[in-house]
C-alpha cells in the first residue's frame, strides 16, 4: 500500500508542475491577446460619422476574454485541490469537481450563440446550473448531511 501511495503522490507531483506550465503559458498568451485585443480593436475611438463595425470593438471581444479568464481559473482551482491532497493526504473532490464543473459550464454560457441556440439546450444547461449550485450549497452548508458526509469520507481515506 505504501508504494501506491508514493505513486500517487509522484503522479500528483508532476500533474502539478504540468498544470503550473500550462497555466503560465494561457496566462501570457491572455496578456498577448489583451493586448492585441485593445490595440487593433479601436473602432470606439473612430469620431467618424459614419457607423461602427462591430468587429472592430474591443467589447466583441470581452465574451472571448472572460472565457479565457474562467479557463484560468480552472487551472487554478485543479492546482490547489492538488496542492491540498498533497499536504493533507486527501481531498473533498465532491466540492472541488462541483466547482470546476460550475466554472466550466458559466464559461460555455459565455461561448454560447443564444440567437441560434434551441430551447432544449438553454433549458438543459439551466437545469444542470441549478442542480451543481443546489449541490453545492448542500456540501458547503456547516451543518448539512451531506457535508457532514463529505467531511468523514474525506478525512477517514488520509491513511
């Protein structure tokens, strides 16, 4: 058993710097392309009576950068969770997958055409919005069962 666990925490380990990397290289591909965003996008500047293309404003780009931002966060929230497995020997993966699952999902909204979207997809993504958000709140609340639940399960697997 001691050997599993020295693999997992190796495996662990590089998942870390993995991500790290892959982290710090979205994030200055972000810087690049705010800035390319905010230097060719300048239509908003253009005092010209004749009408804006809407291509060359810089808010037609916010929806992209907002997802990359998200995506950030992801990455961030994965490095932590993997962080504390490391220190503590074991983690609340419900809540942590609930967060990133509730990230990943406000980022596809974002990525969503909602002129050209059906019915059933909207009300989809909405009915899985409110059953990750009800979930979490059930595992976050101090006192509830289910975190109570989480909490033992947890702390009984850090052997």
């Amino acid at each position: 058993m001691e050997i599993i666990n020295t693999i997992t925490k190796r495996v662990i380990q590089v998942l870390i710097v993995l991500i790290t990397f892959m982290l710090l290289y979205s994030l200055v591909e972000f810087i690049f392309l705010l800035g390319r965003s905010a230097l060719t996008h300048h239509a908003a500047f253009n005092f010209s009576p004749g009408p804006i293309e809407r291509s060359k404003v810089f808010f037609g780009q916010v929806q992209g950068l907002i997802a990359a931002i998200l995506l950030l966060t992801i990455l961030i929230e994965l490095i932590s969770s993997l962080v504390e497995y490391l220190k503590v020997g074991s983690a609340n993966y419900v809540t942590v997958i609930t967060e990133i699952a509730l990230i990943a999902i406000v980022r596809h909204l974002l990525a969503i055409d909602f002129e050209h979207a059906s019915a059933g997809v909207l009300l989809g993504l909405s009915a899985l919005i409110f059953v990750l958000g009800l979930f979490y709140l059930l595992t976050k609340k101090p006192g509830s069962l289910l975190g109570r639940i989480l909490k033992n399960n947890s702390e009984g697997d850090g052997s």
